[in-house]
C-alpha cells in the first residue's frame, strides 16, 4: 500500500476551487472527499527523480464554506492521521463576488520569512527560540484565512545535524558543497524536515498559502551581482545546486502558487505528468530558467475578492550586467504593471504588493547601498569598483535599494495607484529577508489626487524571522539605522558619489522589533488593520486553559489618510 511522504498543504482557494498538494511513496490515484458534500477532486501522481506527487483540484465547493475533507491514496485514508491530535483539516472559501462586505467574515492575512526547520549544524546564532509557525498553529480557532510566505522557506546553504547525517550516506561532505546540498534528491530532504514539522504540517493542511522564495532557498546572496554569479558558475558544484533548487522549487513551491486555470494552460506541467518520470523536463527547463531569466515567470497575482496580492520575484528576474543593472527585467516590470493596474485602482480596496526584500530600508541603510551601487558601477574609478563589489558581497547589500533605477519604477507605480481618483484604501509593500519587523510609511510632499480626494495610504510591512536568529551586532546596526545620526548618515553617504537621492522619505511608525514572529493583515471592505505576533513558548494558566503561544507586539490601522509628518 502507497503511504503520504509528505503533505497535505493545501494551497490555492477561491469561491468555489481549491488545489491540494502532497507527496506520496509511490504511484497511486489521490483523492480528496469532502466531507458532508458532493465537492471533492482526483488526480494521478506524477514522477520527479523517483519521488511521486499529486496536485489535486477539488472543485464544487460552496462560495463562502468551510468545509472538513480527508485524502486517500487507492481508496485508503491517510489524511488525517488515525489518533491526530489536531482538528480536522478544512477548505475554507472565499464569498460570492456580490456578497455585502458588511455580511462577511474579514480576510486575515498573516505573513513572514526566514523560517529554519532546525538549528544548523555548528551555528553560533543567539537562541533560536520557538517556531512563529509552530506556535500559530497552536493558538487554536484564530489561524488566518491566507498564509504568505515571503523567502527562505528552506535553508540550502545551512542544514541541521540530522539532514546531514542523511547527507553523509550519499557522498562524502569533506568535498564541496560539504554539509550544505548539492541536488535535487538532496533538496526533497530539505522539504521533508521542514514540512514534517506535525503542527506546521498540521497547519499546512488547512491554511491556503502563498510563496515565494529568496536567497537561501538556492544560497546565501544568491544573484547579488554578475561578478558574484560569475564566481559561482566557476565551481564545479554550482550547476547542480541551482538546477536542483530551480526544479525542486517549481515542484513543492511554485505550481501551488497557480490557479487551476493557470495550471491547464502550463505545458511544462502537462508534459511532466504525462512522462514516465519528468526529471529531465525538469533539468532543461531548469538550465533555461537559469541561463534567460526572462523565460520563465515565477511571479503570480492572486485575488482575493477586492484584496489583491502581486508577488514579485526579486531573485531569479534579477539583471546583473553593472550597466544594465535592474531588480526586475523590463519584460517584468511590464508584467507587474500590468498585474496591478487591472480593472483600474478602483477595482480593488486594498493592494498587496509581496516581495522577499523590503521596498524601504532604515534609511542609513538605503543611503549605504545607493552609494554602494554607485561605486560598483564605476563611478570612482575601478580600484573603488573592486572595493565596493567586495563590500556589496559581505554586506549583504542587495535589497531593492541597490538596483536605484528598479527602487525609482516601483516607487513611481505605487505613487500612481495611490493617487488615481479611485485609488484603494491602502498600498501595502509586505517583505521579510533582515530578520527583523518594521512599519515605515513614505511621506509624498508632492503627490497629488487627481480629481480630488484621499490618496492610499502606503505601508511598507516587514516580518521576520519566523524562525531563526540575528546577532547583537546586527541589531545594534538596524537601530542606528532608523536614529537620527543614522538618517543624517543616509542623507549624506549618496552625495559622495553623486548619486540621486530618493525623492520622498519615510518615517518609522513601528519597531524594530527582533524574535520570531508573524505580522497579520485583516481586511474588511476598506478597512484594514495590522497585528505583530511574537513566539512565545506554550504555556498553561493555573486553570489548566492554555495560554496562547504568540504574544501580540504591537496593532495598527491602515485607511485612505494622509501619512503622518515624518518623525526626526
């Protein structure tokens, strides 16, 4: 009898549709039954490198639902589990189009990033302390109705003891990559750890989620520029790290990103579920993704109902050459326009724009990589060239601060939504990746309502880690980054080398705060709010009642308002 390796996540809903993933032991037919409903849905696996999968469209759902379901493989039960501990897993929709806001249930998004599934083998990192993930599964009937996962869902460059005594039976880790992974098989023990996890999985199963990743889902600074790629393909293990992480993550991330429409009309899809094992397929498209970012597309949109969600690809759509240097190709930034500005801003009350890396950074930040990517590009010379290539690697400076001409176009879409006459009631830029959660508003002196009115309030959102850890170091830096000296030093260090500053600031209204943590949006018509929430360990009242295992930070509200005068 063929068993469940791994899953059920449940992924894509909508009113009336849902797509559930899993991982199987073999070759069998997946069937998903819900329960006290004709709703239901089937597929075949498919074979990657010997590893089985199905996607499963479950299709006649109710609009407005929530609905129990369980997973068989050949007509046997295995989801849930016999003696789980965990309430039923279920399919919860979104309501009709025309139903009353003031009828319906708020839409709770929560989001993150940066999620280790255990400590690294060797870390010299702070405490860990609990996973935010973990802990939002345990906080009982308040889960969320969406999940985005913004980057790092698993660490390739930094595995845990156990995932490395699995390693050592394959190879000998003494040669390169050593203790991190080297191919696909290698990443599918990377997704087993992290997805195993019973109350993440547990979680997984019943919360539809959203991803997308970052660098260490390949590696640390993966793309941070073309002298730093042109080092890496020089190795001779790269080529099988990145055609594995690209393939793995079209496998488990990616294709329950897309809708069943979207999923139709894929013809890699097609042909990898019709071949005897599409390992291969896997491997061209791969080493194309790689080879001419501008063929593939790992950013998606979804809807849901007047909330819309973009989210970018900061990472593979990236374009290197110094000259040409941009976060996102042209071909992209097209695409994202076009994605955002659908229907009209009228067409939506509340904009989400997802990308692994914040929009804006605590500004001494920004102003180090803004002259950091001046001098890259040669603007003093090539000793200073050299001098900042080296800084930019070991610094990390690559968020959308360091592509100057990228950080200008999305700041000059985000302006126009927020000031068209119908434009929604907020314009939220949701990111992760520095391990520490923020709130900071733009201030546009200058942006004007056409035909009157309130502009959108802008928000840039930023959460992580979910699980993971930051030194004392970095977070003495990120203070400074936010202090008046570190304003001052922001303002200044762009001068130095005659680069354009922003044409806008923006003011902190939240944090820094550090731990592990999930940042949650609740929706409803125009209204929205936001809530931080920190991991805590479980714990019991004197009563016995638990106690909830995420401990509220900080709330905000999010309406069409003018921002603030900014603070400093």
């Amino acid at each position: 009898m063929t068993g469940l390796r791994l899953g059920p996540l449940l992924r894509y809903v909508d009113q009336d549709t849902a797509t559930v993933w899993l991982e199987t032991e073999g070759p069998c037919e997946a069937e998903v039954h819900c329960e006290g409903s004709s709703a239901g849905g089937s597929a075949r696996t498919w074979q990657v490198a010997g590893h089985h999968y199905a996607l499963v469209t479950v299709v006649g759902l109710e609009p407005g639902s929530e609905t129990p379901y369980r997973v068989t493989l050949d007509g046997r039960q295995v989801w849930p589990e016999p003696g789980s501990p965990y309430p039923p897993s279920t399919i919860r929709t979104l309501p009709p189009p025309e139903a009353d806001p003031r009828e319906t249930e708020p839409l709770r998004i929560a989001f993150g990033s940066c999620r280790w599934a255990a400590r690294p083998a060797g870390a010299r990192h702070d405490p860990v302390g609990p996973d935010a993930l973990a802990q939002q599964a345990l906080t009982g009937g308040s889960r969320p109705d969406v999940l985005l996962l913004l980057g790092d869902q698993v660490y390739a460059d930094e595995t845990s003891e156990p995932v490395r005594a699995r390693l050592a039976r394959r190879r000998d880790l003494s040669e390169p990559p050593w203790g991190q992974v080297a191919d696909y098989e290698e990443y599918t023990e990377l997704y087993d750890e992290s997805w195993l996890d019973p109350e993440v999985r547990w979680l997984l199963s019943t919360v539809p989620s959203c991803m997308i990743f970052d660098d260490h889902d390949v590696i640390d600074d993966w793309n941070t520029s073309e002298a730093w790629q042109r080092e890496m393909r020089a190795t001779p293990w790269w080529r099988a790290r990145i055609l594995g992480g690209l393939a793995s993550y079209w496998v488990y991330q990616h294709l329950g990103n897309l809708s069943p429409a979207e999923l139709a009309e894929d013809p890699l899809f097609t042909a990898v579920r019709r071949a005897e094992d599409g390992a291969a397929l896997l491997h061209e498209f791969a080493e194309r993704a790689d080879a001419d970012p501008a063929t593939v597309r790992w950013s998606y949109r979804r809807d849901f109902g007047r909330v819309r969600l973009v989210m970018i690809d900061t990472r593979a759509a990236r374009v290197l050459p110094e000259r040409e240097r941009r976060m996102v190709d042209d071909e992209e930034m097209d695409w994202l326009h076009e994605q955002v500005l659908d229907g009209g801003p009228g067409a939506v009350d509340h904009l989400l724009l997802g990308t692994s890396l914040p929009w804006l950074l605590p500004p001494a930040v920004h102003g180090l990589e803004t002259w950091n990517a001046a001098l890259c590009a040669g603007v003093r010379g090539a000793r200073w060239a050299r001098f900042g290539e080296k800084l930019r690697q070991r610094a990390d400076l690559e968020h959308w601060a360091a592509f100057p001409r990228s950080f200008q176009a999305l700041t000059e879409l985000i302006q126009r939504v927020a000031s068209d006459q119908e434009a929604p009631a907020s314009v939220s830029v949701l990111s992760g990746d520095v391990h520490h959660a923020y709130v900071t508003e733009p201030r546009f002196d200058d942006l004007k309502v056409a035909g009157g009115g309130r502009r959108s309030r802008v928000v840039q959102l930023t959460c992580s880690p979910i699980h993971n850890s930051i030194p004392a170091f970095m977070r003495a830096g990120f203070r400074f980054g936010w202090s008046r000296a570190g304003r001052w030093l922001g303002r200044a260090m762009p001068r130095h080398v005659s680069a354009e500053a922003p044409p806008f600031r923006w003011r902190r209204t939240g944090g820094p705060w550090f731990g592990n943590m999930l940042m949650t949006l609740t929706l409803h018509g125009r209204d929205a709010t936001y809530a931080l929430d920190r991991a805590r360990p479980a714990t019991s009242a004197p009563d016995g009642t638990p106690r909830s295992a995420l401990e509220r930070v900080f709330d905000g509200r999010l309406s069409s308002a003018e921002p603030a005068v900014e603070d400093g």
